[in-house]
C-alpha cells in the first residue's frame, strides 16, 4: 500500500473491490450491461461513502486527536494547535515520528541521569574518604588525653594543638567543598571588575611569604618592576585561583627553592605563569590534574594537607570567566601553571 494513505485513497480502493466483485457476480448471472453499469456506480459510491466515513470517524480522528495531546504537552500556543488541523495531513506518520522522538529524548536523559547518579555516588565516596583522615586524626588525640594524657604535661599541649590543626584542616576542606558545590551548581553570576593583576599577584606573595618562609622558598616576579596591567575579571575569585596555584608551588617547590611569577601580553588577553623548581609532574597524570579529588601522589598530598579539590576550583573560575588554564610540567625540573584573562 502507498506509504501516505489517507481515509478518501483507502475507501477509494476498498469500494472498488467491492463494486468490481458485485459487478463481475451480476455480470455472470445477467448478460444486462446496463444493469451491471449502475451497480458498479452504486456501489463503488456508496462503498466509498460508508468506508470514508468510518475510517475519518473511528481511526482518522481518534489519532489525530492523540497527536493533538501530545502537540499540547510540547506547546501551549493555541494558534500552533489551530495550525495543525490545517497542514498535518497524515497524523499517523506524524505519531509515529513524534514517538520515535519521544524515545531517542527519553533515552538520552536516562543516560544522563545515571551519569549523574555515577557523578554523586563518586563524589559522596570521595568526600566521606577525605572527611574521614582529620575527623579520625582528632578522635585520636581526644582519646589519647581522656585516656591519661592530659594529666602529662609533657604531651597535652602538643596533642591539643594537633587535634586543632585538623580541625583546622576539616574546616578548610569544608570551604572548599563549599566552593566546588558553588562552582559546579548554582554557577553564581560573576562580579566582573577591571583591576590590575600585577597588584593582585604582589598581595598574594605577601599573603603567602610565611608559608613559603617554611620551606625558604623565594617567591617573586619574574621580571622586576613589572608595570600595571589591567584585567576583567571577579577578582576575588581570580585571587582564590592565584592563591591555590602560588600555595601547590610552594607545598609541591623543593626546599630553598623558587616560585616565579610572569605575565606576558597575548593581544587580546593577559596570560599569568606561577612556575616552581620542584618535583614536577610526571606526563601521564598531566590531562587529569584538574579533575576533582585527583592527586598525583595522595599521601604525600595528604601530608601536605591537600584536598585534591585546589586545581579543579582554579578550572572552573577560569572557565566560568570563559578563558584557558593549561599545565607544563617536567620531571626534576619543575612545574608552570598558567591562566589568560580578558585584557582590561
Ligand atoms: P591538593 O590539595 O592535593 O594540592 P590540587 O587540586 O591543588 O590538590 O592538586 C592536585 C594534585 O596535583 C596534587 O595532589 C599534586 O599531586 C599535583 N600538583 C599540583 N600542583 C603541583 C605543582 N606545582 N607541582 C607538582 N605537583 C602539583
């Protein structure tokens, strides 16, 4: 059958069979070829008619109003739904596209909800695992004292202020959580600003000088007397990403070593280079620095109370500033984060 049949072409065919067959039964019990004629026409009409009308009425109306439904859940403009009366000539193909739709959409959002259910269930276990190191590391020291230790003057102090180091630390955990759930859910609106990066830079290093007194490391301009230069950006978050990169230089810098700042000028935009002499990264782990949790040595992280969340909260301020953060790093030589921001 003819792949847009409508209810006329179906009644149409449907009364030519049966006036045919009457017509060839009278034909052979009269040889009157008159009488044969007008039933022919007869019934081929009133076949047509009575066929015609069934089908619009039983089939053709039903569907099309099951479309309709469907047409009115996706829209609410009635003159859409008055237009379709008009052009939608052959609704049961249109049903048929329209579920065929349905299920390539529904798939598609199933896959992406258990992506999401795998995303949460990843996250949950990783929280849990970090929060799990300082909350034990304070329960430790508690029982210690409560089991004879505060009485020991030689030691209560000292694991005091060690429980209140980790409190410390799962407070700082906590805000980066914080931050991480910020960045990736609500996407708060940037408060977008003009200011000078160098600045900004200088009040990091002098921000961070005792940190990196610890290890003796230098931090400082690449180049001296760098002048001022202008960006937009939310500079408290831009202060976030310049203080996480200057503080892994630091914690991953080898001891007496040096944290290098450089800006350079690429036309439309300020590119910012925070470079260490440490340790370095090896390649491998280079395309999933940013990931959430991932760290490249975790006890050592770890030691160095890291998280594993610092590098992903620095992408995705640079990303929601819609600019590029990239990586280089080598073995025994050192690392180089760098991060571009719109020229002010
Ligand atoms: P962490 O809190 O563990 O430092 P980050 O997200 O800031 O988490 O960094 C992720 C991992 O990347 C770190 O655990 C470390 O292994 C590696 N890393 C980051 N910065 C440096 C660096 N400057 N030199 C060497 N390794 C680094």
């Amino acid at each position: 059958m003819k792949k847009n049949a409508n209810p006329r072409s179906i009644a149409f065919i449907a009364g030519l069979l049966a006036a045919t067959i009457s017509t060839a039964i009278i034909a052979i019990g009269s040889a009157d070829i008159f009488v044969a004629l007008v039933n022919f026409v007869v019934v081929l009409c009133v076949c047509f008619l009575v066929f015609n009308y069934l089908l619009q009425a039983f089939i053709y109306n039903k569907i099309k109003l099951i479309y309709k439904s469907i047409y009115r859940f996706k829209t609410h403009d009635e003159n859409e739904l008055r237009a379709l009366d008009k052009y939608n000539n052959d609704p049961i193909e249109t049903v048929s596209n329209e579920v065929l739709d349905w299920m390539l959409k529904n798939r598609k959002e199933v896959d992406q909800l258990k992506e999401q259910e795998n995303y949460r269930h990843e996250f949950l276990g990783n929280v849990s695992h970090e929060l799990k190191t300082p909350i034990q590391s304070i329960q430790g020291y508690i029982h210690t004292l409560l089991d004879g230790a505060l009485e020991d003057k030689k030691v209560n102090h000292l694991f005091l202020t060690k429980a209140s180091n980790s409190t410390e630390r799962l407070i700082e955990l906590v805000d980066e959580l914080t931050s991480i759930s910020r960045l990736e859910g609500d996407k708060p609106p940037l408060d977008i600003e003009l200011f000078d990066v160098v600045k900004l830079a200088d009040e990091v290093i002098e921000m961070l000088e005792n940190q990196a007194k610890e290890k003796k490391i230098a931090v400082r301009f690449k180049k001296k007397n760098t002048k001022v230069l202008l960006v937009e950006g939310d500079k408290a978050k831009v202060r976030q990403v310049l203080i996480n990169l200057v503080v892994n230089a630091i914690k991953y810098g080898k001891n007496e070593g040096q944290v290098l700042i450089g800006f350079y000028d690429m036309d439309k935009s300020i590119l910012t280079e925070i470079s260490d002499n440490g340790e370095g990264i090896a390649e491998e782990h280079l395309p999933r620095l940013f990931e959430r949790f991932y760290r490249t040595d975790k006890g050592r992280s770890r030691d160095q109370g890291g998280s594993g969340l610092g590098l992903a909260i620095v992408k995705h301020i640079i990303e929601a500033h819609k600019q590029t953060i990239n990586v280089r790093s080598t073995i025994g030589i050192g690392s180089t984060f760098g991060f571009t921001l719109k020229k002010g």
